[in-house]
C-alpha cells in the first residue's frame, strides 16, 4: 500500500518514470524523477530491507576504535540516489525564486551566495558533485524537494548508509580488501589529480550506486558519538541518532577525493570538524556552506516507509530547526 501511494503521488506530479510495468508485485523498483522547474533528471536504486554487520571486524587493516564492536543491524527498505547530488541539482534549489523565508509557497529558506568559489575552479555545471556545504545546508535540500514534490527525501542515517555501501560484502572496500582495486572504482588521493571529479566515471558496486567511496564524503543524519556501535545494542532495527542542535561534529562516510586509501573504507567513520568553516569572514559564519570542505557533498534517500505529512514537518523541524 505505501508503495503504490508514493508511486501514485509521484506520477500525479509528473516527476518519475517508471522503469516497468505497474505491477503491484514489481513496483519498488529503480525510478527516475525530474526535478521540479527543471529539465534535470534524478536517478534513484532500490535498496531491499535486510541486515549486515555494521563497523569492522578488529582484524580489518586500518580499523579505528569507533569501528567497533560489530553489531547486526536490519534495515528497513529504501531508494537511494544513484549518484551524490550534483552542483546543477542543488542549484536548482538554490536558484528556486519562490525559495524564501517569506515564501507562501514552501516556506523554506534559499541557500545564501557564496561569498568565493567554493569549488575552487575544480568544476561546476555538468555533473560536478555539489560540496563545500553543511549538513543543513543538505537536509534543506531534501526539505524543498519535500515541499515541490509531496515524496519525502533525507540524508540516509550511518546506518543504511554503510548497508547500501556493503551492497552485501563485509571485506574493507564493497568490492574486497585489495586496495591496489580502489582506481577501478573511487577517485581519492592517488587518482585525482587533488580535485572532485563527474559523478558516474568509476565502477559502481553491487547495487549500481556509483562514487560511494571517494569524490566527496557525504553526509549522514547522525550526530557523531565515538562509542555509538559500543552502545547500540545487536539487533537493532533502523538505529537514528536523535535529533541534536549542535553543529559539530556529524557522521560523514566514504571519504573523499584527497583522502588515502585507508579512509575509504566501508567502516570508516568521518567526524566533521568546526575547523571547516575556519576561513568564513563572515559574522556569523555561513550555516550554508563550508570554506574548508571542498570534499564533502551528499546522496539522497526515499523511505519505502513514507512519513505522514504531520511526522515530515516534525522530521524537518527537529533536524533543522526550520
């Protein structure tokens, strides 16, 4: 029932193009939609509910004392983007006229200018991945495709982040341990050239999500807690960091194009850190964006579960105050 309203609230707005027949059987499926006032598309996998072990194993190479202890985590399902959003996706939003304060219409805030290039000249339109912005920034993203769409969106927890990840396998990268395979499928320190490059270009893991590991880390709901999987207990279901005003520090993971090999692991937990903003002459420092985070963007998620309205306009409140 839930999928069947999502896919009937969706081809009511004109946003997505089924990829089969519509049999109740087969509708959750990989679909596409077409971002509101835009001609850009926007491709999103299906991810079966299931369970793994979240963290790394202590004889992983390179594991970190956050890693662990392994937990057995279920996940409920989800549609994940196909790729990290794109700097022509987000400023899309961004360039959304009716995006305002004041607006009658959504009610939601426009990023504010940049007062640099925060791309630094590594690349903007035609497939670039957006970054140098705040995990509000994101989630204000995912808000205004809410409010244009009626389909709510998110950044997925660390959880199903790390599920979607695994695509399955338990070894340190999603495709085995031979970090000598890593160019086949990621842009990080020794292939990039010290810039974020086109989404898409690499080898995509099991689940054809593509740039999972490297290009730019990306932004996960949780706030981060040094002992979380010490804490969650084995067998949760669907773990969420409740909702925590403090800026800093949230969970990243994937690494991104100046990282090592070693911090592209599946595992690795990513700490964000005030020091990314500490160039912002501003007063008081952008909540958009972010000087010193050239490698950190973000992927969206679809709950197979969809929120009601009441619970989506909570969610939003509680994670970004707005």
């Amino acid at each position: 029932m839930i999928v069947k309203k999502l896919l009937a609230s969706l081809l009511c707005l004109g946003y997505c193009q089924w990829m089969v027949a519509q049999d109740s059987a087969k509708l959750f499926v990989a679909y596409k939609f077409t971002l509101p006032n835009s001609t850009l598309q926007c491709k999103m996998v299906p991810i079966d509910a299931g369970n793994f072990l979240m963290g790394s194993p202590t004889t992983e190479k390179d594991r970190l004392p956050d890693e662990g202890p392994q937990r057995r985590i279920s996940v409920s399902a989800f549609w994940m983007g196909t790729f990290e959003v794109t700097r022509d996706e987000f400023d899309v939003f961004y360039k959304d006229e009716t995006t305002s304060e004041n607006s009658s219409v959504d009610a939601v805030t426009r990023p504010s200018p940049q007062y640099i290039d925060l791309s630094w000249g590594m690349g903007k339109e035609g497939g670039y991945p957006v970054n140098s912005m705040s995990q509000f920034a994101a989630l204000m993203y995912c808000k205004w495709l809410y409010t244009k769409t009626g389909v709510f969106y998110r950044l997925p927890t660390e959880a199903e982040w790390e599920y979607a990840c695994r695509a399955g396998s338990t070894t340190r990268y999603y495709f085995g341990d031979d970090e000598n395979q890593l160019a086949n499928y990621a842009w990080y320190g020794k292939n990039s050239g010290g810039k974020f490059q086109k989404v898409g270009q690499k080898l995509p893991n099991a689940w054809g999500l593509y740039d999972m590991l490297g290009n730019v880390s990306e932004w996960t709901m949780d706030h981060y807690d040094a002992k979380r999987l010490e804490n969650l207990p084995d067998g949760s279901a669907d773990p969420m960091v409740a909702a925590n005003t403090s800026k800093y520090p949230k969970v990243l993971k994937g690494g991104g194009f100046f990282d090592d090999a070693e911090q592209l692991r599946c595992a690795i937990r990513i700490q964000s850190d005030n020091l990314w903003n500490k160039r912002d002459p501003q007063i008081p420092k952008s909540k958009w964006w972010l000087t010193d985070a050239s490698s950190v963007g973000f992927r969206i998620i679809c709950p197979l579960e969809q929120p009601t309205a009441a619970q989506a306009v909570a969610f939003f409140k509680a994670y970004t105050g707005r």
